[in-house]
C-alpha cells in the first residue's frame, strides 16, 4: 500500500481532532483578524441607523437552540441597535421551540440597556399557525397575539399606541433558521402589507436567500456567523460572533488544506497502477 | 452565582461532551444525550402549545370574554382528533378540506407573485440604464449587484440552466455548449451552497466549544474539565469491556 493510499484509509477520528484542535486553539489564543463589512450586513445596519426615534421595529426571532450560536449573536446585536437608537421593539417568535431562548435575550438586552417591558418594548411570545400568523397580524395584531408573553393584554400597552397591524410596522427583521422564517416574512408579510423587511439567517440559508436580496424583496442579510461577527464590528462591540471568527478562519483553512492533500492523494493513487502497468508492458 | 446557572452549565457541558463521544463510537452516554434531547423538545413544545393554544387562545377568550365564534375553528380543529377512531375517521377529511383549501388560496398567489414574478422582473432587467445628466450607461462593475455585466451573467446562467433541464432536445452541438454551460453555473451554486453549509456547522462547533470554554471558569466548578474526564474514563471502561468480551466469544 502506497503512502497515498494509506492517507486514503486514514481513521476520520484523527481528521475530528485536526478540525477540533484548529476551532479550540484561535477559541483560547485570539489572533483578531480583521473583519470586512459586507453590503448586506451593512443594508440591515444601515436602515435601522436610518429610522427616527420611536420608529416601530418588528424582530422576529424565528429559531430554536440548535441555531444558536448563529442567530443567538444577531439577535443580540440587532436588540441593543434598536434600543440604541431608542425604537419601540415589538419582538416575537414563529418557532415554539424557540420561545423561551427569544424571551431569555430580550429580557437580557432590554435590562443591560435599561428599557422597560411594555412601554419601550414587547415580547408577544409564540402564536400557532406560521405563516397564518402573519397575515393574521397584517389585518389585526391583537387578534394575533391578545396578549403578550407574560399574560398582559396587549391592547393599551404603551409600546403599541398607534400600531394596528404590519402596516404600521416601520421595519421588520426575520432572523430565521428555517421555515417558518425569511422567506414566509416576505411572502406573507412584506409583499403583502408593504413594510420594509430584513433578514438573518443560518449560514445554510443564506445561499438560498441572495436571489430576494438582489433583487430589492429585502434590504439586506446577516448570513451566518460571519454576518453576525460583521454587525458586531459596526456596533464596535465585540461579541460571541466576532470572537469566533478565528476560530471560523482557522478551521476553513484546515479544511482547504485536506481538500487539496486528498485529492493530491486521489490523483497520485489513480496513477500508480497506471505506472505499474506501463513498467510491467 | 446562582445555583441554577451552576447546574445549567454542569448539565450543559455533559450533554454537550456525550454528544460529541459519538464522534469517537456509538455509546450510551451519547444514546442518553439523543433521547434526552428529543424528549426534552417534545415536552417543552407540547406544554408550550398547550398554554398558548389551550389556556390562552381557547379557554380565556371564550370563558372571559364570551367569544363563542371561536367555537367554530374548534370544532374544525377537533374533527382531525377523529383519525383515532376508525369507524369515525371520515369525518376528519372535512377539517384537513377546510386547511388544504385555505392554505392553498393563501399560499398559491402569494409564492407565484413572489418567488416567480419578482425574479423573472429581477432577471429580465434593461442593459443599458438612462442616468439623468449622464446619458445611457453600461456598468462594469461585479461588486455592484444592480451592474450591467451582473445582469448579462445571471441571464446566461438562467438560460442555460433552464436549458440543461429541457431534455425534449438532445443535447448536441450548440446544444451541448448551453447545457455544459449550465452544468458550470449548477456547479458554482452546490460550491457556494456547501461552503456555507460547512461554514453553519463550524459556527455550531464554535459555539459549543466556546460554551465549554467558558463553563471551565472556576465559578461553574470546571464542569468541563471533569465531565471530559468522565466521559474519557466511560469510553475507555466501555472499549476494554468490548475487548475483553471479543476474546470469550472467539474461545
């Protein structure tokens, strides 16, 4: 067996603990590579910069814990824009799995910048239905959520005077994982009831999701980690995302090395026979 | 700290480390972690529902504030619960009726009117664009999505994808060409499409490691560092039993 075929038959354990110890190394010792905003990312930032105070801003946080370590850091960036820019947050969820994790960080963002619930900002919680959700809100938000996360009526909550439905909703931004999630916001919603609309998504959407991007149906995406460690550089705060990055560079390129050295591997073991043969004629 | 968080990061890190012994072989620790994951989501998901939908939704509305129209959409609703009864299952066809025909008048309009006339606008756009003062312009630039040679690229890989996918034409000659051309622009977005894709899934291990990380801080009692020798003492144990059970079987 040649040198190229015993890397061939290599245990994929060892290439486990190559990509582990290229994640958890630049995890403990931070290089800080520099990070280049994208158009996309900027789009988002840049409309929320845009909004005067007291504009209404819609975040719905549709993922569970399986994508947080993606849309966890966006969700934390996008909170602590709109309250920096003093917005009146309604903030909500499409996915029942993610309920509790979607209430865990606003009431998190909402105490570190000392706003209050229901007059700065409202959680509305879980409603069934998906997308029926949606349009439901674009005729009658309080038909959709009666109350909010915590039991109290939504009619007559500060936070909400003068919202009827989506209408009335300057900006809306869908961090989703999955479905329900970007694309029903558009279809159910933006197309619909005619607000300007963002999105966040996991890496493995955001490929999918480039074709609404260009041609104008949102204003922007934060892709992935990567989109998160980006509006994190434009808030100049640096998080879970931007630390990340290393971590994210350092395993890519471990990654791209194995991709060359196996197929390197590949072509040299195909060829061997062929040299064997040619000699043995 | 509190001794929630404590405890939270204690089981946090020995779910996270028996998921990831899978990695090295199928094991019981991991076999706990899976069955405890998907029994702790169905739980939360049918208690959540039941609060929203049941308590919050159905119950209150209707005993509170009397709104007995909300009668209707339950019953509908409770004629799928028919399904269980065999001699009665008939009748749950009228509510699954009832949702194909409104989630089909709701999304039928709405999908062709975004995703196929949107993007057919999107890709049909005009070369050559009239700027005021400017005259007419033909942008060069790839950074820029709106540029003309951007439209001239997505117009030649929509066409010859579409092409590759029109099999009542043999693909030779110029055909060939177009549909080679095809093949290239499918290829490009698989490559894009699993660099995210492997990109998501490093995020997710960035994630949990920068959790362990943090739960090996002393305030938690470096419950990373215990739990990995456990789960490291656990592997070893099982991988000699397995071994000493192998020679028996041979004797």
């Amino acid at each position: 067996m040649t040198f190229a075929e015993r890397m061939l038959k290599i245990d994929r354990r060892i290439i486990f603990l190559v990509i582990g110890v290229c994640t958890l190394l630049p995890l403990l010792y931070p290089v800080g590579l520099p990070i280049k905003i994208s158009p996309e990312v900027r789009g988002v930032y840049d409309h929320i910069e845009s909004l005067p105070e007291g504009s209404v801003f819609l975040l719905s946080l549709d993922f569970d814990p399986a994508s947080k370590p993606e849309l966890h850091p966006q969700s934390i960036s996008l909170l602590r824009h709109a309250f920096r820019k003093n917005l009146r947050v309604i903030a909500m969820t499409l996915w029942v799995s993610g309920t509790g994790m979607a209430d865990q960080i606003i009431t998190q963002v909402a105490r570190e910048m000392g706003k209050e619930s229901g007059k700065d900002y409202v959680f509305l919680g879980w409603s069934p239905g998906g997308t029926v959700v949606i349009i439901n809100m674009g005729q009658d938000l309080y038909g959709a959520f009666p109350a909010d996360y915590n039991g109290k009526s939504t009619k007559g909550l500060p936070v909400l005077h003068g919202i009827a439905n989506l209408r009335d909703v300057n900006y809306a931004v869908s961090l989703g994982a999955g479905r329900p999630g970007v694309e029903e916001w558009y279809v159910f919603g933006k197309d619909k009831y005619k607000f300007e609309l963002g999105g966040g998504c996991t890496g493995v959407m955001a490929p999918g999701l480039y074709p609404l991007l260009r041609s104008g149906q949102i204003n922007g995406l934060i892709g992935g980690l990567r989109g998160a460690a980006e509006y994190e550089t434009l808030m100049d705060q640096k998080g879970r995302a931007i630390a990340g990055m290393d971590a994210q560079s350092a395993t890519h390129l471990a990654i791209i090395v194995l991709v060359i050295m196996c197929n390197l591997f590949y072509f040299s073991s195909r060829n061997t026979p062929r040299q064997q043969g040619h000699s043995g004629a | 700290m509190p001794v929630e968080t404590i405890i939270g990061g204690w089981v946090a890190t020995g779910l996270t480390l028996f998921i990831f012994s899978f990695l090295y072989k199928d094991n019981p620790l991991f076999k706990l972690a899976e069955n405890l994951y998907v029994g702790v989501s169905v739980g939360y998901t049918i208690i959540k529902t039941y609060d929203t939908v049941i308590k919050q939704l159905i119950w209150r509305p209707i005993v509170e504030n009397g709104e007995w129209s909300l009668l209707i959409p339950v019953a509908i609703g409770a004629l799928m619960l028919t399904r269980y009864v065999p001699k009665a299952a008939w009748i749950s066809r009228y509510a699954f009726a009832f949702i194909v025909g409104v989630g089909s008048g709701l999304a039928i309009p709405r999908t062709i009117s975004s995703f196929i006339l949107k993007q057919i606008e999107d890709t049909v756009r005009p070369l050559m664009t009239l700027v005021p003062g400017e005259g007419v312009t033909f942008t060069w630039s790839l950074l820029n999505p709106a540029s003309s040679l951007n439209i001239i690229i997505i117009l030649v890989g929509v066409s010859s994808v579409l092409f590759y996918f029109f099999f009542s034409v043999e693909h030779t000659g110029p055909g060939k060409v177009v549909a080679r051309t095809g093949i290239l622009f499918l290829m490009i977005a698989f490559g894009a499409a699993f660099g995210y894709t492997v990109m998501a899934r490093m995020s997710l291990l960035i994630g949990r490691l920068t959790d362990l990380i943090e739960f090996s801080d002393p305030s938690y009692g470096r419950p990373s560092l215990w739990l990995l020798g456990l789960t490291i003492l656990t592997l070893v144990v099982m991988a000699r039993r397995s071994s000493n059970k192998q020679p028996k079987e041979e004797e």
